[in-house]
C-alpha cells in the first residue's frame, strides 16, 4: 500500500491536467469566435423588405373641346362670303370675298366684323409667303390679293386674262408658290413673288395611277419646303420638290373610305413641324390622311364610326387647321360638326355643334358654316360661309 503522500502528489497531478485541458478549450473557443469559425450558426441576413406599390401613373385625360363664339356684327346676305383669309400683324383678319365683292374685316383685338366693299372677289385659299406678305388665291377673281403683313395694307397683283381656277397653294423652295388647278388635267401653276411671273409647271403622271379628275384643293409645305397635295378627286398625292419637280406619291389608292375615283376626298392641308408630318381632312370621305414627311409613307385614319352613322354622306369639313393646343381640327362646312386628331396618337374624336352654330344664323341651304380658320393665341377665328355672324372657337 503506498503511501498517502504519493496519493495526493497523483491527485494533484490529475488536477490540475484537467484545469489545463479546461483552460485549453476555453482559449480555442475564444480564438474561434476572433476569427469567425465559431460552430455557431451565423445569423441569416435580414430579407429586404418589399416596396410598398407606387400608385399608378393617372392615364391622360382628353382635351377639353374649344367653345363656340359669336362675333358681334351682322353681315347679311344669304351667300358664301369667304373662302380665303389674310391676319396682319396687328391682328386684323382680311377675309376676300367669294361670291361678291366685299371683304370682311375682323378685328380680333375687339371681335367684331364688319363689310368693307372691294374690287374683286372670287378668291379660295391663301399662301402666307417668308417675303412677309400674304396671297390670295385666284380662283374666279383675275388678280391675286396680297396683304402687307406689316402696315395692313390689302392690294391686288398680276391681272389675267381669264379666270386661273387655283384652289389651293403653298409656299416652296426660293420663295416661289405652287398652286393647283381645279380642272381635269390638274396643272400645276407656279407664281414668282420677286419677278412677277406666273408659269406652268411641267408634270407627267402616271397613267396607271391619273384619274379622270387631277386637280387638288389643299396644300401645305414642311420644314425643308417641300410642297404637299392631296387627292381631291384623284386617287395619289402630289409631291413638289425642293428643285420644284413635281411627283406622284407611291402606295396603295387613297380612297378616303369611298368608293369610285370621282368622290370628293380630302381638300385642306397643314403640317405638324414637331411629328413632321400633314394632315388632310375629307370633304364626302370618312378617313384624314396622314403624311410622313420623312419617308413620305401615307396612311388613312377612319373617322369614329358614330360619325360615320350619323353624317356619312355630308361634306364634313373645307378645311383643316393646327389648334393652340396641338391637335388638327377640321372646320365645319355642311353638317355642324368638329372633329379632331391627335398627331401623335393619330387618335380621332369629334363633336356635335348644332346649336352652338345656330348662332351664326347658318342655313342648311348649301352655303356651308365655315371655310378657313386663322389662330391667333387661344382662339381660331372661321372663315364664314353662309351664316350671318363671324365665329371663333375659343380653346
């Protein structure tokens, strides 16, 4: 038996290798959770959380349509009165007669109109030149109107021997104007504001592609003066270059939503600089035509259906115009009715203005409501056809 001094030396001994092996693992432990290795799970990243739902974008709401107004002063007579409009610079409308000759002077700073007897009269359409005059356009009278833009000053220019029978025209490259004929062979006339001289235009059409009936009543420029044309009883768009060399426009027949080539199809013409492309609305048909003036591809956008239902056969509009607030609107001529595109969307809309043109003492006797509109501001003041009162749409 050994000793009891040796069995405590060995107790001892077990002791403190068991303290050592204690404090051993401590130290891993320690050293583990320094550098990261702890056995310990990590804690899970916290989920992000979800965005709350942003609120949907409002969808546009449509444009409010421009409200009807009565200028003050009676024009009588159960005629026409104008198809052709100047404004100068202070705001004053020179509206040349049609059917006799007396010019309509509105003043837009009072709205009001008055008569103001003339020399001639027979003018449809006007071309508002860059030399800083404006020309109205011969179709029975035998001279061009000019207004000076500048001091309001209206004459007449150029006498012909006979009556030109132009309907429409526009402004192309170096000043020079391009007009139509309303006849069968539908010429192109050209007039030289600096020379003074007035010419015929050399065109060869298509055969394949001529209609019985060539003449054109619209015409606008774009921004590179290349001139536009569309159809009137025809089926294809006349083109007028740069170097004033005219051509027909490719693609299918334009037929406007009729059928037969002598249909009345579109007449008026205006151009959107900031979409680059014209607009022509119908006169009989029931599309607008649309022009993209970068590749000159066409295309016909059908009017809304209910309009179609209710005013098919009715000669729609006379002319077209680009609204303050950026739409094309077409103007009523022998129904009472507005309708509008947007260059854009090329969406179409329209509305019903029987009453509101009740106003102007219009009478559905062939007269027709309005011809031309002329913007100036917020407002678009109309030609006046056969009512009694000058009106303006107020946007």
């Amino acid at each position: 038996m050994g000793s009891p001094d040796k069995e405590v030396e060995v107790l001892d001994d077990r002791f403190w290798r068991k303290i050592y092996s204690i404090f051993i693992k401590f130290l891993k432990a320690l050293i583990a959770m320094d550098d990261g290795t702890s056995e310990e799970p990590s804690p899970q990243p916290e989920e992000p959380e979800e965005p709350s739902p942003q609120p949907e974008e409002p969808s546009p709401q449509p444009k409010p349509w421009p409200k009807l107004e009565v200028l003050g002063g009676l024009l009588g007579g159960d005629f026409t009165k104008t198809r052709s409009l100047s404004i100068d610079d202070e705001g004053i409308i020179h509206a040349l007669g049609y059917k006799v000759a007396k010019t309509i002077i509105t003043d837009t700073n009072t709205d009001t109109s008055v008569f103001v007897d003339s020399d001639h009269h027979g003018f449809v359409g006007s071309i508002e030149a860059s030399n800083g005059f404006t020309y109205h356009i011969p179709a029975y009278a035998k001279m061009f109107g000019r207004l000076d833009r500048s001091t309001g000053v209206q004459d007449f220019i150029h006498e012909f021997a006979y009556t030109p029978q132009v309907r429409c025209g526009a402004e192309g490259a170096n000043g020079i104007l391009y007009m139509s004929r309303y006849t069968k062979s539908g010429g192109i006339r050209s007039y030289n504001p600096n020379t003074d001289v007035w010419g015929s235009v050399p065109f060869e059409r298509d055969p394949e592609r001529t209609s019985w009936f060539n003449g054109h009543w619209g015409a606008a420029s774009d921004k590179d003066n290349n001139v536009y044309m569309p159809p009137w009883m025809g089926t294809t768009t006349t083109k007028i270059d740069t170097n004033g060399i005219p051509r027909q426009l490719g693609g299918s027949p334009l037929m406007s939503g009729l059928v037969g080539a002598a249909s009345q199809k579109y007449n008026g013409m205006v151009y959107d600089i900031g979409t680059h492309q014209m607009f022509s609305t119908p006169r009989a048909g029931n599309k607008i035509l649309v022009i993209n003036c970068s590749d000159d591809t066409q295309q016909e956008i059908p009017l809304p259906q209910a309009l179609i239902d209710k005013f098919g056969s009715a000669q729609k509009s006379f002319s077209c115009y680009l609204g303050p607030d950026g739409y094309v609107y077409s103007t009523a001529w022998g129904a009472p009715i507005i309708f509008r595109i947007n260059v854009v969307t090329l969406e179409v809309e329209w509305k019903d203005y029987t009453e509101e043109f009740k106003l102007t003492e219009w009478r559905a006797n062939g007269t027709g409501i309005t011809t031309h509109a002329i913007v100036r501001g917020n407002n678009a003041y109309l030609g006046l056809g056969g009512g009694m009162y000058s009106s303006k749409l107020v946007y």
